[in-house]
C-alpha cells in the first residue's frame, strides 16, 4: 500500500464548488525517496524503505551513513517501510510525491496524538464524579480499587490517574480534499492527530474497512 511521510501543518477550511464549507487539515506530504528495495531473496520479505526529510550528515551514525551513501541518496531523519502492491515496481533512488495520490480517494492517516501530561481519572477515563453536596469529600478521587479483605490489592490494569495522550493513533478513510502539487501540500477532509508539524503517516484506505 503506497505510503507517503508529511507533516501536519494546521487546519483550515476551503470551500467545494456548491458553496459549502469544507474544514480541512494541511499536510505537507514529501517528498519522500526510496532509499531501498527490500526482496524475499535478500531480507525475508518484500517492502519499500522511503525517506523523508533531509538531516545533517553529522548527525547520522557510521551504520547509517553507509546505509544512505550506499542508496546514492542524503541522509534522511524519517525512515517508513510499506508493502509494495502486486504490479507496482520501486528503484532505489525513486522519488515519491503527493502528486500520485488521487483526488477525492481515501486515506488512513497514523500520527502521534497530542500529549496531554499527567491527568486525574475523569478526564482520562471519563469517570464520573462523585456527589457535590451534603459534605461529600469524594468529587474527582478515582475510588475503591481494592475489594476490602480479599484479594486485598490492586489488580493490574484498573483505570486510575496517570500519563494521557502521546499514543500512536489511525484515523481511517479520510478524504483527501485537494492536492497542492507545487507546495507538496495534501489538504485532507477533518482533523488528524498529532501537534502542528509533527509526523504523519499517510497510506491509502485498507480495502474491505468500514466506510
């Protein structure tokens, strides 16, 4: 499936011929290289690595200097892998643009959802609170998590307060609104996750999901 790396850019909106107003998200998609070809013969598996975004030689370790050098291409700060469709054929070297990617087809796009910080059990498990009234002292407290003599402790796994956010989240069969060839730019329909420039992954629609 025909991958491109992008960075979210912000949202905005844009309006379709009828006059209605379309809230977009702004991706600046690529463009990307193909930085190696990898065959069952000599990896085990058939994928294509693609690269994306220039970084300094010097801070790239010797393994993966020669890893570039060796591909003919500069050294990259984000490497993807994508199984190649039956057909389709990569060189190494190829460079991969959001021109390709059609028009008004689906897209699901992986990010990395906003870090939130530490958070009570409310508002990362939407718990509901306690009573406001008659001396409660138990508004936003996440409770009981024991069960008294037995077993006696906290089993692993209960909803309590902690880390929220920062996970790798997929938002499936997003349409791609507009593509902005000249500026690499994908304008996709809704929001996607992620912070403003941070890193996406962008990929066709998997056949046979729910639409």
């Amino acid at each position: 499936m025909k991958t491109i790396l992008g960075k979210k850019m912000g949202m905005t909106q844009i309006f379709d011929e009828n006059g209605n107003v379309i809230p977009v998200t702004v991706i600046e998609a690529g463009p990307e290289v193909v930085t190696q070809v990898k065959t069952v013969e000599t990896d085990g598996y058939n994928a294509v690595q693609v690269g994306f975004e220039d970084q300094k030689p010097q801070r790239v370790n010797k393994p993966m200097t020669g890893h570039f050098e060796k591909a003919g291409v500069a050294p990259k700060k984000h490497l993807a892998e994508f199984i190649p469709e039956e057909g389709d054929t990569y060189e190494v070297g190829q460079v991969i643009t959001a021109a390709e990617f059609e028009v008004g087809s689906k897209l699901d796009i992986t990010g990395t959802s906003k870090g939130k910080g530490t958070q009570g059990n409310i508002k990362r498990h939407h718990h509901r609170r306690g009573p406001m009234t008659h001396g409660s002292k138990h508004k936003r407290l996440p409770g009981g998590l024991a069960a008294a003599t037995y077993p006696s402790r906290v089993f692993k796994g209960n909803e309590a307060p902690g880390r929220t956010g920062r996970d790798t989240v997929t938002v499936q069969n997003v349409v791609l609104v507009k593509v902005i060839e000249d500026r690499n730019l994908m304008l996709v329909k809704g929001a996607v996750p992620g912070n403003k420039g941070g890193l996406v992954r962008v990929q066709y629609a998997v056949k046979g999901q729910n639409k």
